[in-house]
C-alpha cells in the first residue's frame, strides 16, 4: 500500500506530524504498514524532513522534491523501454504518474498530459500499478485540461485497458443495493412488526370482551340461581308440613349448584 501526500508548501514540522499522524492511525486501524511518499512542489532547501518523537526514535519522511525530478528525461527512458517493451522500474512509474509536475522542460503541458495518457495502456507494468496511474492522471487530467471533450477523451482512453473503473462502479452499484436492500428491509420489517402489534392487539382485545362476556353471563347465572334458590327455600319454610318433596330437593341442588 503507497500513500503520497501532495504539499504545495515547503514542509513544516506540522505538515510531517499530519502525515505521521495518518500513517499510525491506519497502522492501528489496518494493522499494515504503508510506504508513504511525500511530494513537495516547493522546491525549498529550509523544508523540514524528519521528527524527533523520542530521544532513539526518528520519523524520516520518503520526501521527493518535484521541481529536482528530471522529468523530461524519465520520459525519454520510458519512450525507449516502451518500444523494447521492457519494465518499468517502481521510480520510473511513480515519476510517469506525476511527470506533468515534474521539471520536464515541455513547453505546453496540455500536449504532455495527452501524450502520457495515451502511453499509459503501452507501458509494461502491472495491472495493479497501472490502476494507480489511472487515477493519479485523471487528477492531471483535471488539472490541465480545461476543453470538456478533450477531458472526455482522454477519460476514455485511459479507462480503456484498466480494472479499476469497471471495479470501482461495480463496488458502487454492489453498495447502493446494500444500501437500498437495507432500507426496504427494515421498512417491511417495521410494516410487519407493526401489522404484527396490531394483530395481536386485536387478539388480545377481543380475548378481553370474551372474558369480561363470561364473566357476565357468569354473575348473571348466578344471580339468577340465587333469586330461585332463595324461591324454593321460601316456598319450603312456608310449607305447613315443613316437608320438601324429592322434586323440590332436587331443584335446591340443581340450582345451588350453578351459584
């Protein structure tokens, strides 16, 4: 993993802590150590280049300083690599990938950033680098190039023979169908569950009613038992023989029963 920090500034002591600060915090995060490049503009011989974090612990940056980078001539030696298809060195493809930044002696940078966009797909280097490359040069291309078709060619043909876009929309795509499988699902899940709490309240309710009608069908049954218990009794104590017959005796318990 590369990381290249841009600084148009000379460096300072808090520009490198920025940096240091970015490569621990992925360290920690990713728990993998990046090789990171830090490219000044300014070409200033006051520029900062290391920290002094503890007294046997140095950060020394990977500094490049653009304006010393003899890009013309990197140029050249691609040029000739290109024809014997030859490959690139890791220097020789990071100095392509900025070259428009470069001390390159090329008067009109316009005509630079379109000659090296249609080498790109020549150049006999990994897939993986030439992905890097892509991006670094849609940047340029966005720098310096100011005709919006123009801008479109050139998008076009150094999309052409990399991986990355292609992977980079299919990531996207796969993402909002993530993101949109998400939200429809937790919308029919919050349909569900409310259709669900509206069911079972229903179900609870009406269980309720049920109830609360036994209940009454119950007390009124039994005040109704009562009311012809407390009949029969009368009818017996009133009875002049002071005899209750079987039939009486069996309406009593017929009835007491239901109370």
């Amino acid at each position: 993993m590369i990381n290249i920090e841009f600084h148009k500034r000379p460096l300072s002591k808090a520009i490198l802590k920025r940096d240091l600060e970015y490569v621990i915090q992925y360290a920690f995060f990713y728990d993998e150590v990046i090789d990171q490049r830090i490219i000044v503009v300014d070409d200033d011989k006051t520029s900062a280049n290391r920290l002094q974090i503890l007294a046997n612990l140095e950060y020394n940056g990977k500094i490049y300083h653009i304006p010393k980078i003899n890009g013309g001539l990197i140029l050249n030696n691609i040029k000739d690599k290109v024809k014997k298809n030859e490959e690139l060195s890791e220097y020789e493809q990071y100095v392509f990938s900025i070259l428009p930044l470069t001390n390159h002696c090329y008067n009109d940078e316009k005509k630079l950033v379109e000659e090296i966009c249609n080498m790109t797909q020549e150049l006999n280097i990994s897939e993986e680098n030439r992905d890097a490359i892509t991006l670094c040069q849609m940047i340029l291309i966005e720098l310096y190039i100011d005709d919006d078709s123009k801008k479109k060619e050139l998008m076009e043909v150094i999309t052409m023979t990399t991986s990355y876009i292609e992977k980079y929309e299919r990531e996207r795509m796969e993402q909002l169908t993530q993101q949109v499988t998400q939200q429809v699902t937790e919308q029919v899940t919050e349909q569900v569950t409310q259709q669900v709490t509206e069911q079972i309240t229903e179900r609870e309710r009406k269980k309720a009613e049920q109830m609360i009608n036994n209940e009454r069908k119950r007390a009124n049954a039994a005040e109704k038992a009562k009311n012809t218990a407390e009949k029969l009794l009368k009818e017996v104590v009133e009875n002049k023989n002071n005899k209750i017959d079987e039939k009486t005796l069996k309406q009593i318990l017929l009835v007491t029963t239901k109370m």
